[in-house]
C-alpha cells in the first residue's frame, strides 16, 4: 500500500510543480493569445488537472504492474508527458503535431503492455492517457 501511494503522489507532485512553473511563467497564456491552442481544448488550468490526473493514474499503475516491461514503459511515458513543455519551446511551437502524435503512440503502447502484462484490470487505468491522447490529436489535426 505505500508502494502504490508513492508511486502515485511521485507523478502528481512533479506535474503540479511542473504546471505552476507554466503558469508563473506564463506559456499556456501566450500560447493562447497566438492563436496556436483549439477553441476545442478545454482552458488550461483544466488540462493542468487532467494531466495530474493521467500522471498520478500511470503512476498507480506502475506500482501495480511493477516490476515488469510494462512499468518500465510507464516510466517512460511519466518522462515524456513531463518533458512536453519543454519540448514545445514552452508551448510556443507553431506545429507540435508530430509531438501530440509521438504522445499517442507512447499512450497506446502503455496500453497495450499494461494489458499484456498485467492479469487484473489496471489497463482500465491507463484507458484516460489513450483517449486524451487521441483527443488532442484529433482537435490539433486542423
């Protein structure tokens, strides 16, 4: 049990650090008045919390399916969602669609080894980042 609530706050305490640094920063605003967000994405702040969400839903799952492959990828996705805004120059790329679809490809693929190597249902929990995923991917296709 405390396994699992570590591995869970571990994520969510970095991805709200990570989003107050966004937003004393202000990158999720400029990127907003640039026109370079979807009216179809929800405000910032409401995907701040359903990043924390996803972040602290992968790292529960990682305490269940540790120590296996799937953990492993787990990691690794934990790292690339935290390293998004990094990645899009603070959110201020012009195109980050090759990052929204590289984001999918990660979330299907937890999906996938989670299913595979895991004997209860704690794919179920990973079912949130494909469909963000492919959400986001679908809006910024435009």
């Amino acid at each position: 049990m405390k396994r699992a609530i570590i591995h869970t706050l571990v994520p969510i305490v970095i991805a709200t650090l990570l989003n107050a640094f966004i937003y004393f920063k202000g990158w999720n605003d400029t990127a907003r008045k640039k026109d370079k967000v979807s009216e179809l994405l929800p405000p910032g702040y409401a995907i701040a919390i359903i990043w924390v969400v996803i972040l602290g839903l992968l790292g529960y799952t990682h305490s269940i399916t540790y120590p296996s492959f799937a953990s492993l990828i787990i990691v690794v996705a934990i790292l690339y969602c935290l390293a998004y805004p990094f990645l899009t120059n603070g959110l201020q790329d012009d195109n980050p669609k090759i990052l929204n679809f590289i984001s999918l490809v990660i979330a299907v693929i937890v999906f996938i080894s989670v299913g595979v190597h895991s004997r209860n249902k704690s794919v179920l929990l990973t079912l949130p980042f494909v469909l963000w995923t492919s959400y986001v991917n679908i809006v910024t296709l435009s």
